[in-house]
C-alpha cells in the first residue's frame, strides 16, 4: 500500500538487504517527542519540554512551570507519597496540543508550559528537603512563571507558599486550602514541621495573614476544640464538608474567593488529595471518608482559575502504593490540567497571566 503522506512529511531510513526485505526501511514518519505516547521516552509532565534554567525559564516568558518536590518525611501515617510526583507525570493518556473539552480551548497552544523539574531532594532529611522546595520555588517565581508543585506530603507548602510570598510581599497572597484535616496543629509529636502544621506555620510567620486563610472540605475528627479556637483567634475562614452538602460546592467556592481576596491580590491553591473521597482517591496517606467527588474538585478549581489572579498551586499526598488503577494520580494529574485550561483560557482572551516581578 502506497503511503499517502508527501516526502517531507518521512522520516529517511537506513536500508539493507534485512531491512529492505522485512520493510523495516520504508520512510515512515518521526514523529516529535511532543506527541509520542507517554510511555515512550524521558518522563515529564504532559510529555513537555523538562527546563530547569531559571535563565532559559526568563527568556522563553514561560507562563506555568510544573515543579516536582518528592519528600515525604513529614507524615504522621502511610508513606509513600514521595513517589506523588512521578505518579502524577505519568498519569496521563493524551499528548500533544490537547482540547479541554470543559474550557473550550488547547492549554498548551495559548500558554507556554513546562515541566521544570524536581527540588534537589534526597531523603531523611526534613529541614534540607524544605529548604531546596523553597528555593525551587522561589527560583521559578523570580522568572514570573506560575509553580504548580507536585508532592509530595503536605509539610511543603509551607517553603513552597512562603517562596510565593516572598517573592511578591508577605501578605499579598491568600490561600484557598482543599483537605479534609486543617493542618493547622502545632505540632505533631514535637516535630514542627510535620505535615499536620504547615498552615500554621505560614500563618505564624507572617507569609500569609490568617483571615485570607481559607479551608475547603475539613471533616472526620481533627481539629480538636483547642487547634479550632486558634484558628478563630487567626480569623481563618472555614468551610466543612457539611457546609458543601448543605449550600453546594459552587456557592461555597464563590465565598472562599472572596475571603481570600479580601486585601490580596491572588491565590495560592493548596489541594490536599485527601479531600477527594478515599473511594475515588484511596491513594494518600490519612483518607477521610466522606469526601468531595471528583467533578466538584476539578470545577472547583476552575472556578477560581478562570476568574482571579493565581500565584501558585500545589498537588498534595498522593500515595501511589495505595492507588489501585492510577485513579488518585489521575485526579491530581487532571487538577493541574483544568487549572493550566483556566488559565490558558483567560490569556486567550487577551488577559496576561504571567507575574513581572519589581526590578
């Protein structure tokens, strides 16, 4: 059968006698790296380009970079979710200049994306781990690319929203909090920087201020009175799971908007996987029953990308030992897809994105 394509479109073949006979040496096409399937090749996140110089980051005014921080010496439970970073790269099917179907546009022709790489992190050792996040993150920032963090346990937002802040003034971000615990202790087992305090710790420093602090999705049994009474005493904003069920997912998105809003001028998104019910997601160290679904996460998560400044992201807990079928890795993989289609959708529309930091 005569191949359709036109000669440019064919790749030259090496031909020989073996090959020649086997066909081996018919001028198929090559096709890019961009397009080849997940499974062939170097793993990076939506088969994008992996660039790691902040100075190539600058130059290429890079709108999102994907930034992997694989540490997970902070839980308090189930391990395993310094392997969240790969599991979430490969979690996916398509390539190539993909369509939300949700948005209504092709993220990846309207925003230049890459995949960054991961913080220098090696293990069992908490405090260094936490100090190269930081300076990942920071250095991601600096070149006014949006960071979506991939984890990793919940201990690095601490490093990765303080790096935010930094980078733009203490204060000036607020942050919308997807879990089902708070993360607000103040201290777990006499480690400060465990991943049942990081919030606390953001909020104690003075990175971000406790009233454009808001939660989305706490239930179960944690926090006790006395965590809670600090957290009032902080002005956080709360919205728990039967708040959801009671007023709907939308409405009280729209709400968390707005609190964390109110003096800032973007958001960091936090999403801890474990607010997603553990049968959707069971991969993650500490699941909750009685969880968001699935369509509520992902539309929530549009809904403040589409409509305010985002400073930054993180995708948190995901612990593929305990994730049958890839679906946790799945749901975190697609997180970062709606809110990278959000965005693209508003720079298509004539709306910058990108954050030009103050020479």
């Amino acid at each position: 059968m005569a191949d359709p394509r036109p000669d440019g479109d064919r790749a030259a073949a090496p031909s020989s006698r073996f090959a020649h006979a086997n066909g081996w040496d018919h001028p198929y096409e090559a096709y890019p790296d961009f397009d080849l399937p997940t499974y062939v090749g170097p793993l990076s996140f939506m088969n994008l380009p992996w660039i790691s110089d902040p100075v190539e980051l600058r130059r290429r005014a890079v709108d999102v970079a994907i930034v992997g921080a694989p540490v997970d010496d902070a839980v308090s439970h189930r391990s395993g979710a310094r392997f969240g970073p790969r599991a979430i790269r490969s979690a996916q099917y398509t390539t190539g200049s993909i369509h939300s179907l949700q948005l209504g546009v092709e993220p990846f022709e309207v925003l230049e994306v890459v995949d960054a790489g991961d913080a220098n992190i090696v293990p069992a050792w908490l405090e260094r781990a936490h100090a190269f996040v930081y300076r990942k993150v920071r250095e991601v920032a600096e070149t006014g690319a949006i960071p979506i963090v991939l984890g990793g346990d919940h201990s690095i937002t601490w490093p990765s929203a303080t790096a935010i802040a930094e980078v733009r003034a203490p204060g000036s971000i607020g942050i919308v909090h997807f879990d089902a615990h708070a993360d607000t202790a103040a201290e777990d087992w006499g480690v400060l920087a465990g991943h049942g305090t990081p919030m606390r710790r953001l909020i104690e420093s003075g990175a971000v201020k406790g009233k454009n602090f808001v939660q989305v999705g706490l239930r179960g049994y944690f926090p006790d009175r006395e965590t809670l009474a600090w957290m009032s005493a902080q002005g956080m904003r709360t919205h728990f799971m039967t708040e959801i069920e009671e007023r709907g997912a939308e409405a009280v998105i729209r709400d968390a908007i707005a609190e964390a809003l109110d003096g800032p001028d973007a958001i960091w998104i936090s999403v801890d996987i474990d607010v997603v019910d553990p049968g959707l997601a069971p991969g993650t160290g500490t699941p909750e029953p009685g969880g968001l679904l699935t369509r509520e996460l992902l539309r929530a998560l549009r809904q403040i990308a589409e409509r305010v400044p985002v400073a930054g992201m993180d995708i948190l807990e995901v612990a593929p030992p305990y994730d049958w079928a890839e679906s946790t890795a799945m749901i975190a993989n697609r997180a970062a897809l709606e809110v990278i289609s959000a965005l693209a959708k508003r720079k298509a529309a004539g709306e910058s994105i990108r954050w030009e930091p103050r020479r």
